[in-house]
C-alpha cells in the first residue's frame, strides 16, 4: 500500500535482488546508464516537466540498471520506486490532466474494441451478466469500468490515487481500497497497462488470484514488448516504451507467469484463439508469438 505523504528521510528508489517473477537470485545486466546522465536527465524532464524538478537530485544517487533473470528470463529494472515515492509519482508527478484526457479520447473504436474482448470472456460463464462478478484492478478513472457497468455487470474497482477514487466514486461504482481486507470474490479480474507498474507481480498475482472464484479468469494487458531486446544496446537512450524509467520496471513473457502460477492449478490461454474465424485473426496469433502484451489465466478448480 502506498503511502499518503512524503517524510523528509524517504530513500526514493528501492533495490530489487532477486526476480519479481520467480524470484531467481542468478541475474544478467543488460543495461546500466546513472540517473544524472544527461540522456535520463532529458527524457525525465521532457516527460514529467517541472513535476519532477525537486525530486532530480536524489534521483541522481542511483542507477536504471536493467536485469534478466537466467532462470524466466523477465526482464526488469533493479531500482524501483518506493513506497513514498510510487504514491507522489502516481499522484502527483504525473500529469492528471494529461491521464484523463487520454481516456476522454476514447472513441467508437476503443469501446467496439472492448465490447469484443467482453464477448469473449463472457462465453467462459453460463450466466447472465448481472450475476457476473467484475474487479478491474489498478483502474485509473475507471472509464472500462464505467463501459462494463452500461453493460449490466457487477462492477468493482480497486484503485489507490485518491484523485482517481473521487472520480470513480462520483460514477458510482464501487471501488476497494484494501484488496487483502475484502471479502469480495470475483468472476473476472481485470487489469489493463497495470503489472509493468508493480514492485511485486508475483505476490500481487497470488493476491489476486485468492480473490477469483472457481472457473474464474484473470486478464492482464501490458505494454507491447516487441523488438525492445534487440533496441536494448549501448546506443540505447531511455524512452517511453516497454521499460520507461521509473513506469514500466518489468517486462513479462510467458516463462514469467509459468513461474508466478507455478504449482497452482491454472491454465494459461490465448484470448486471440477465441476471437470469430477469419484470415486475420491468424495474423494476429502469428504476431503474437513475438509480442507478448496479454494474458488470459483460468482457474481451473
């Protein structure tokens, strides 16, 4: 849980020592570039403007090194936000104005797009759609949420930023503060751009996976990883992609979650498989056999 106010002896970034998948001590570096670097420096001020100002000179105590593990091979950044910190970079570091207005944007498209994947995980449930349970997970603003509430779901969401709870709440939907503390169990567990984020994808999956019901689905979606091992060189320069510095500190694929799931009774399936038959759903399965941004989980007890 993260924390609501900065103390003034707050480290800013913690060391990770061992896989946040699997937990593998055995590491490669592939990447290391100081944080007081002019390369960092101009992407963090040219992204979080003066937001990140007063936070630059600690920032310059550590490195972005990126590591693999041997083991899962997830890669991952070994510096990450702390407690107080995350909560500041999430609240208040980066624009909120900037946040909504991405999701106001939305148009028939997106939401043909979602009504697709809904159609999809609805066919896994022999019932109505007002007795289906639905959590989404690190929701933001809630707007998917909002969108599976027109369509009659049970609707949850479990968000931290107090900003984004007011505005969830002032559309009425439901939203739980402390996951572990709830009582709540769900059908569907829904988590869009959120597991790239988290210090601990291991433990937050096993929390998670507590709170589905049998025959339930977790459905991740992260950032599209695709030819960022081959960018990962010494001309790299940081960016907003698959590892933005600080965001995106882990980097997932299939070995990771065989790790995270390992000895527990769940099957991991493909959501494009599932998609109507035609030529271009093949396109779609091929390209994500070397794009690894989804991931569809059921419980299978």
């Amino acid at each position: 849980m993260w924390v609501k106010e900065l103390p003034t002896n707050f480290k800013m970034l913690t060391k990770r020592i061992s896989c946040p998948c699997c937990k593998g001590v055995k590491l490669k570096k592939k990447y290391s570039l100081e944080y007081k670097d002019q390369k960092m420096l101009s992407f963090l001020n040219n992204y979080y403007g003066k937001n990140i100002k007063d936070y630059l000179n600690k920032l310059k105590n550590y490195q972005y090194n990126i590591k693999e593990c041997f083991d899962c091979s997830t890669i991952f950044q070994e510096f990450v936000p702390d407690n107080a910190f995350g909560y500041e970079l999430y609240e208040n570091i980066i624009s909120k104005k900037n946040s909504i207005e991405k999701k106001t944007k939305y148009d028939l498209k997106n939401f043909e797009f979602f009504f697709k994947e809904i159609k999809i995980l609805k066919k896994f449930f022999k019932k109505k759609n007002f007795e289906i349970k639905v959590l989404e997970f690190g929701a933001g603003w809630g707007f998917w949420s909002r969108f599976m509430k027109s369509l009659n779901f049970q609707i949850f969401t479990n968000e931290l930023s107090l900003t984004r709870i007011k505005f969830i709440k002032r559309n009425n939907i439901n939203n739980i503060l402390n996951l572990k503390k709830s009582k709540e169990t769900f059908d569907i567990i829904y988590s869009d751009q959120v597991f790239e984020h988290l210090n601990h994808p291991n433990e937050t999956l096993k929390l998670l996976i507590s709170k589905l019901n049998k025959n339930g689905l977790i459905y991740l979606k992260f950032p599209n990883s695709f030819n960022f091992r081959k960018n990962l060189n010494k001309n790299y320069v940081p960016t907003k992609d698959a590892l933005h510095p600080l965001e995106h500190i882990n980097l997932f694929n299939i070995k990771s979650f065989r790790a995270m799931l390992k000895n527990r009774d769940f099957s991991i399936l493909n959501i494009d498989k599932y998609r109507k038959f035609d030529f271009k759903k093949h396109l779609i399965l091929i390209k994500n056999l070397f794009r690894f941004d989804k991931i569809l989980i059921k419980k299978n007890s």
